[in-house]
C-alpha cells in the first residue's frame, strides 16, 4: 500500500489515505464474505448435481450508492443470490462510518448532541419490535445512533480514559466481527490463540520475567483482570478454597491504598471475600501507598487472627496519577509471604518507553499485573491483559475439564486450548487489535505514543501553571488537580475544576 500507520488517524482533517485505507479494508471483508462461499450442505447420501449453465442468471447489480434496501435483512447472506445486496448494503454502512469518522476528527463539530434520557427516548423510535425492519430502516438506525453518540476520537474530548480512535484498531476489529470466533480452544481460533500467546509472551517480557514465561490472559476489562488476580492469589494460598468454598478457609484480609481503583473492593465482593476484609493503606502527600502503614496493618491483622493474601499496588492511580512504590511494596510482601499484584491499568503501558517505565520499577517482582492496551495504547475498548508469574497457576485454578470443549485425543498440543483456565466459556477475541496495531506501529511507535502522552500532559501542566486564575491543588505532571478562579483579582472563592 506504501503507506505507514503514522499517515493516518489523529492529523485534522484525517488524510485521503485514511479514507482509502478504511475503504480498501472493507472490501476485502466485504469479498471474505462472497468469494470462496461454501456451497449449500449437502444431506448424506446425497451427491451434488451440476450446474445448469441455462438456468443460472447472473445477479442484477443496483447502482451505486443506492441500497434501495426496502426488504429485510433475510434478502442478506446467507440467502441464496445475496451476494449483491449484501455487498450493497456493507457499503451504505461504510460510508455512514466514514462520514462519522472524518466528523470525529474535525474540531468545528460538536462532540456531543446533547439531550436529556426522557427527551432521547422520546426522539426516536429504539423500541423492539415483532416485524423486521426494511433494511433502509438500519441504515437509519444507524445514522441516528452515530448522530448522538459521543465522538470519542474528537480532538475536544477530554472524558476519563479515552484515547480516540485508531485506524488500524478500527479494521482489526472489523475483521474479528466477521471471523466472529470464540477463543476457548486453538481447533476454532487457531490464529487468534496463537496471536495471543505471542503478545501475552511480548508482553511479560517487557514486564522483566525471564524469557517471557509465566501466563495470562484477555479479560473483559480491567476489574475482571483484578478480580482474576485475587482468585489466583487465593487459590495459590489455600487451593482447598476451589471445591470446599470460603468456609474452609481462615478469614481472608487484602490490602490496597486508599486510592486504588474500587475494582479491588469489588472483586472481593464477587468473590464471596467481602468488602471489610479490603484494608486501606494511607498514602503520601503525593498519593502514593505508604509502605510502612502496608507492613503496619498486615501484622495488625495477623495478630487478630486474619490471614493476610493479597496486596494490590497501583501504577497510575484515578485519583492524582501516582505510581507507588513497587520495590518496597514488594519486599514487605516478600516478608509476609503474601501475593503481590500491581493494578497497571491505566499506567502499564508505560513500560513500553524506556524514557518513563522506571516509574514502575519493581514490577517484576509482582506475581500478577493488570495492563490495559485500551487506555494509553489507543487500542479499541476491550482490551485489558491479566499477566501471571507463574505458568500453570491459571489452568490449575479455573480448569473444569468440559470433555465436550477440551478432549484430550486431539491432535495438537492442548496447551493451546485456552479456555478452560479462563473463568469465561464464550470469550471474545481482544487480542487481534491489539497484534495488529503493534505490527503496525512497532515497540518503537507505541514508545514514540507514549512519550507523546507525557509530554503533552507536561505541556497542560505548564501552560496551566503560568495561567493567571488557576491554581495547582495538586503538583502532579501526569494528572494535574487545580482550581480555578472566576476573576483575575482571586476575590472569589475558588471553584473545584
């Protein structure tokens, strides 16, 4: 194509290659669909008939840019002859999101229409209903979905955790909806769990285990890959606990800081371990966990008879973006014989720059981490890694041997049949946008990203310090905290912003 990823995505107004890289990609989606079609299934006994040459008609093509789509979704494949409403179709659909895309980008629109629920539920027709629809009528589905749906990649959205819109992101995640697989064995998803394998093992290697081992997995978010890291901590603990339940164990205690993520206490609620046995640790002036209240309330709660088996060390906090301190963490851990598990959700990725991953120094003493491509790396939402230290400890913790999913005469290496030591059956293919955006961009692209990142945030951070009105409450680079006040004079109360 001669193009690099860099030509396409965040310029204002996006590039003409972005519009032909995103066209070219869904045509070749849109001929995955009709070239290479199997041909109707057969009844056994049955032998297959030629083709009348007389009889096959060749199918009329509408013309361009008109769906005259005044029929239902059964006209569509699979429907014999389907082939050219199908292609049709697609590509109303396409130019629907190619006109939102470039409307994204563009800073003169607005990045929301906003309503009020009572009144958007009034404005349109989202009702179910027991007819279907024509397929002019999804288009117009559609259209309306996009008109009030937040342009996420618009460059004047600033709502928590967002990252715009990848290019390249976006095509990987056309093709996994049209492979539209599960990834609980290799014979159903062989790309895909090989795809997976790879980047987990990339990915623990950046962490700093040797030679990439140990194990991992794609979860639905963030708080899952942090509820996954508390059941393994667990189990590796009292691996009873799997089949004879919380009343065989001793009153369980995990430790985060006050500023952790809520996923924590809400995984311990999930997991049957409650929100009191979650103890608090008291944090800096800089948000950061204090090590020495850490050790502190673990030999408080072993003296009331509590066994202490998870702590949770952030890296990036929601609150004021603090890294805590992972070494000392991590030798107060060592002394306790407690697992270690670092929430790098949000500030994970920065490993990938060897400009910023020493604040994460020390994360390769942890026996679990939380990293999420879909914050700092742009990846499309959902794409959260559980990354294990211990390879086996997953399998050994979820497997329920389902003989109809996980046979052992297959003949493959079962260690590629992922799925029984996922807590899910049905799992959706996270990884390809992420494989896919690496190929494209390089370690050395995504580093370039994230230096970008912190060297805007520095830029904000600067620019608001030496505004006139505003006040830093908080002296942090990452994720600046101020206040602002209405009059340049500072006679009014300042304001929380």
């Amino acid at each position: 194509m001669g193009w690099s990823w860099v030509g396409l995505g965040r310029a204002f107004p996006p590039p003409a290659s972005t519009s032909l890289f995103v066209a070219r990609v869904l045509r070749n989606v849109s001929l995955s669909l009709f070239f290479g079609r199997p041909k109707a299934l057969l009844n056994v006994g049955e032998v297959e008939k030629p083709a009348d040459p007389a009889a096959k008609q060749p199918p009329q093509r509408e013309a361009a840019g008109t769906c005259g789509c005044n029929k239902s979704c059964n006209y569509l494949l699979p429907a014999m002859d389907g082939d050219t409403k199908t292609m049709t179709f697609l590509q109303e659909v396409v130019d629907i999101l190619m006109a939102y895309i470039v409307e994204s980008f563009d800073r003169e629109t607005k990045v929301i229409d906003f309503h009020y629920p009572n009144e958007l539920l009034q404005m349109n027709n989202w009702e179910l209903q027991d007819e279907p629809a024509t397929l002019d009528d999804i288009l117009i589905s559609c259209r309306a979905t996009l008109k009030y749906a937040i342009k996420t990649a618009h460059p004047r959205y600033f709502n928590q955790l967002s990252t715009g819109l990848d290019m390249v992101g976006l095509a990987a995640d056309w093709l996994t909806s049209t492979a539209n697989t599960n990834m609980f064995t290799y014979e159903v998803a062989p790309v895909f769990v090989l795809l997976e394998y790879v980047s987990l093992k990339k990915m623990r290697e950046i962490i700093g285990w040797q030679d990439g081992r140990g194990d991992g997995i794609f979860s639905p978010g963030g708080a899952i890959s942090n509820m996954y890291a508390m059941l393994l901590a667990r189990f590796k603990m009292f691996p009873e606990v799997k089949e004879k339940g919380m009343s065989s164990v001793p009153r369980l205690v995990a430790f985060t800081s006050e500023h952790s993520h809520f996923s924590i206490k809400k995984g311990a609620a999930a997991l049957g371990i409650g929100t009191e046995s979650v103890i608090c640790i008291k944090v800096d002036e800089s948000g950061k966990m204090i090590p020495a209240d850490l050790e502190r309330r673990i030999v408080e709660a072993k003296q009331k008879g509590f066994v202490p088996f998870f702590v949770s060390a952030t890296a990036g906090t929601t609150v004021y973006g603090a890294f805590d301190p992972l070494i000392a963490i991590s030798d107060v851990c060592k002394k306790y014989n407690v697992w270690m598990h670092v929430d790098g959700a949000w500030g994970g990725s920065l490993l990938m720059s060897r400009r910023h991953r020493w604040k994460l120094d020390g994360v390769d003493r942890a026996n679990s981490v939380t990293w999420n491509p879909h914050k700092m790396m742009s990846v499309p939402l959902q794409c959260s890694a559980l990354l294990v230290r211990e390879e086996g400890l997953m399998q050994n913790c979820n497997q329920m041997h389902a003989c109809y999913l996980f046979q052992q005469d297959k003949h493959y290496d079962l260690s590629y049949d992922t799925g029984d030591k996922a807590l899910q059956c049905g799992r959706h293919v996270d990884i390809f946008k992420l494989w896919l955006m690496w190929r494209a961009k390089g370690t050395i692209g995504f580093e370039a990203q994230i230096d970008k990142c912190l060297e805007l945030s520095e830029y904000l951070y600067n620019k608001i310090k030496d505004r006139e009105g505003y006040e830093m409450v908080f002296d942090g680079k990452v994720c600046p905290h101020l206040t602002f006040t209405p009059h340049a004079d500072n006679s009014s109360a300042a304001q929380p912003h």
